[in-house]
C-alpha cells in the first residue's frame, strides 16, 4: 500500500545550530516510533550521511555513483534522467529498537556536490537559464521524484546545508514544514529573523519563482544550556512572538537541551536507540516525534 510521507526539511541559514543533529535525532525517533524514514542529505558537508551510513558505505555510495551529486549532475548537466528512487540506500541504521532494526534509509551527499553545484548553474547559464530559471530546474530535478517518495516512506526529512544554496531553497519549498532548529542567543535570533525575511515574507521572498513555502517554519530551540540568563529570555522573546498575531514561525514546545549525551550519541557507534540516546534524551524525543506528528494530524 502507498504510504502518505511527510516531508521534512530541517533548514537555517546559520551553521552549527544543530540541524544534522536534529535530523539523526528525529529520523531515528521516527523509526523508534513504528515509521519508515528517509533522510535526503542536500549539504555538501554530508554530515548526515557520515553519520548514517559511516566511511566505508558512503565510500561504496560515491564510488557507484550512488548520491545526490550524481543524480544531479547527471540529469541537469547530462540530461539522464533517473528515479531518485534508484538513489535510497534501503535501512541503512545498525541501530535497532525492541529487537529489530530502526528502518532508516538515505539518499547520501558527498563533497562533490559543492563543485557540481557551481557546474550546474555555469552549464544552466550557458544554456541561457538565469537564475529563477535555474532555480525552477533544481526544482523540477528534486520534486518531480518526491511523490513516489512519498508513497514509500511516512517521512521524508531533509538536511540542509547552512546558507542559501538552490538546493536548500528548493527543499524549503518542496517540502510540507520547515523545522529551524535555533540556539537561544543574540547572533542566532539576529540569523533567525533574517533567514525567515529572505525566504518567507519579505522582497526576495516574494521575488522568487518558485511556489512559496506551505506554511511558517517552527522553530525547534536547540542546544539549550540550563541557567543561562540571556537563553531564557532570548527563549521568552521567542515564545512571544510566535503566540503574537500572523507570527514569522511557529514554536515547538519541546527544547534540546545542550547534552554530551547528544553529542556521543552522534558520533559513536551504539547497538540500540535506548542505549545511544539514553533515558533523558529519549524522553526528550519522544515529546519532539508527538509534536510533529501533531503538526499533520491536526493535534
Ligand atoms: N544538543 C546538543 N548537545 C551537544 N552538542 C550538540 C548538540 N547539538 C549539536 N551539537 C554539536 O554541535 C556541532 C554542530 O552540530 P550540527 O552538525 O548538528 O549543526 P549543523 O547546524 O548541522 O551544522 P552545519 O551548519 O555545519 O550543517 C556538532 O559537533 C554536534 O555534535
Ligand atoms: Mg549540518
């Protein structure tokens, strides 16, 4: 039976905030929670992919050209098209909940996509696309595949890259909610407010050619430190203005906190979602996976 998948993109234009971390979390959180999951890493840096498939599968995935680098060059530089379907590295997590394992798959990046991003847009310019032009080929590239995604998984997520590439405006657009996880300071809310005026609300926001976002982003307030004055009221501030009238974002009600369980649990190797995440953190997710899935289902 074809599944109704969600699509996720966990976007902002600030580096460092959390997002890759945000989606292993959510995506293994997901899977925990009886769901088929899919993460599409759209950032060069392909921190999401070394973190899911490890050096030795992402190497196998380059290799056979088996990334997103290659699925886009080779339709919009070589004109091949080919299903993003042919791209997913199936249950690709060693990790498993209640005895079996979580059923996370990837479409993985890899450095490359970088130059093939420049390549893309030099080739596109020869041809005579400018830049909304371009924009709309990136476009059709990554959403003319999202359907059938949708109808082999229950959620889509994907990992941005920091900045504003084409990629990460196509994502923000093709995807059902935007989750912009925020560290609660001055540099991060100041980043906040720009990132939801160029892509939004805003000039270059209503400039664009593509169709808008579906709804306002929800931001997720990420590596909260307890105590700390300035993130409390920054996080005040926040909650205020996402309960004021027509806000730019929405909030989660749920916060990650700063946590070197959250930092080990990424970046080691352990046998089950219990034991990488441990209690607190689990707790934590478990309240994050409900809210979004109240973000769809209305509750
Ligand atoms: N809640 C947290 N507690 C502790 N460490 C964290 C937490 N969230 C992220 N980190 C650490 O902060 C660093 C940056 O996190 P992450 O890679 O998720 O951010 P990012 O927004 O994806 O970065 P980029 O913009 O470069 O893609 C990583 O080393 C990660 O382990
Ligand atoms: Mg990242």
């Amino acid at each position: 039976m074809p599944r109704l998948g969600r699509v996720i993109a966990v976007a902002n234009m600030k580096g460092g905030v959390g997002k890759t971390t945000t989606v292993v979390m959510l995506a293994e959180a997901l899977a925990a929670d009886g769901n088929r999951v899919l993460v599409i890493d759209l950032d060069a840096q392909a921190s999401v992919s070394y973190c899911l498939a490890g050096d030795d599968i992402l190497a196998e995935l380059i290799k056979d050209r088996l990334t997103i680098t290659s699925y886009l060059t080779d339709r919009l530089l070589h004109q091949r098209r080919r299903s993003l379907r042919e791209f997913v590295r199936s249950q690709i997590s060693d990790v498993t909940h209640l005895g079996d394992p979580l059923d996370v798959s990837l479409i993985a990046s890899s450095v490359g996509l970088r130059l093939a991003e420049r390549e893309i847009i030099c080739e596109l310019a020869d041809r005579g696309f400018n830049l909304h032009g371009t924009e709309g080929q990136v476009w059709s590239a990554l959403s003319s595949c999202m359907a059938e995604l949708r109808e082999d998984f229950d959620y889509v997520i994907l990992d941005c890259a920091p900045g504003i590439s084409a990629f990460t405006e196509v994502g923000i657009r093709l995807c059902d909610v935007v989750i912009l996880p925020t560290i609660p300071d001055m540099l991060s809310t100041l980043g906040l407010a720009a990132f939801c005026n160029s892509m939004w609300r805003g000039r270059l926001a209503e400039r664009s050619s593509l169709p808008k976002p579906k709804r306002r982003p929800v931001v997720l307030v990420s590596r909260r430190i307890a105590n700390v004055k300035h993130q409390a009221l920054t996080v005040a501030a926040l909650r205020q203005v996402a309960a004021g009238e027509d806000p730019e974002f929405d909030m989660f009600e749920t916060e990650i906190p700063q946590a070197a369980a959250i930092a080990e649990g990424l970046s080691k190797d352990y046998p089950t979602f219990r034991l990488k995440w441990s209690p607190p953190v689990v707790a934590i997710l478990n309240s994050l996976v409900n809210e979004v899935k109240g973000l769809f289902h209305g509750h």
